[in-house]
C-alpha cells in the first residue's frame, strides 16, 4: 500500500464520525468530491482496507456510494434545493404584485 493510498484512507477513517470532511478534500488531496469518492470506493474495496475495522470499511462504502449518487457538487458546496415556485403547476404560480407608491399627507 502507498503512502498516498495510507493518506486517503486515515482521512476517510478520521473525519467519517463528522460527515466525510468534504471541505477539506480539495485542499488535502487536490481531487474534487466525485474523484475523492471514487478512489476511497476503490480501496475499500483492495486488501488496502483490511487495517481498518470492518464495521467502518461498510459504513464508509455505503458513505462513497451515497456521495458519487448525488448531483455533481464541489467541495464545501451543498446541494441546491428547487425553489418553491419551481414545484407548483404553471397555472398556480403565485402573481408578483406591483408596488404601490404610498400617499404622502397633504396630497
């Protein structure tokens, strides 16, 4: 196993109690998230990953495949949710109103 191989996965070991550390990948190994994952997804599955309890290799697996499941995202980024005016029908969408000048007194 190479250094590098060793780095990614106490990386993957140490922040998976926190949520992956997916902020820190860029600027730790210069990959974006989907590679990140990728690579971790394929060590995991190597003998690379028999130094790791085996309880933390399915959790960090099942972690890889949730990750490189979602929409395409950069590091530190979150997902988008769609607006709530994106989810209605067309006919329901809400009118913008235009405003109106208030009165001044003495008018």
């Amino acid at each position: 196993m190479s250094n590098y191989q060793t780095e990614l996965l106490d990386f993957a070991a140490q922040w998976a109690p926190y949520g992956g550390g997916d902020e820190h990948v860029l600027p730790t190994f210069g990959l974006d998230l989907a590679e990140y994952y990728r690579r971790l997804l394929q060590l995991l599955d190597s003998p690379a990953a028999r130094s790791i309890d085996p309880i933390l290799v399915l959790q960090l697996r099942e972690q890889c495949l949730e990750r490189l499941s979602e929409p395409v995202r950069t590091a530190g980024s979150r997902p988008q949710r769609p607006s709530a005016s994106a989810s209605r029908p067309s006919s329901t969408r809400a009118v913008s109103r235009r405003r109106v000048p208030r009165r001044v007194r003495g008018e």
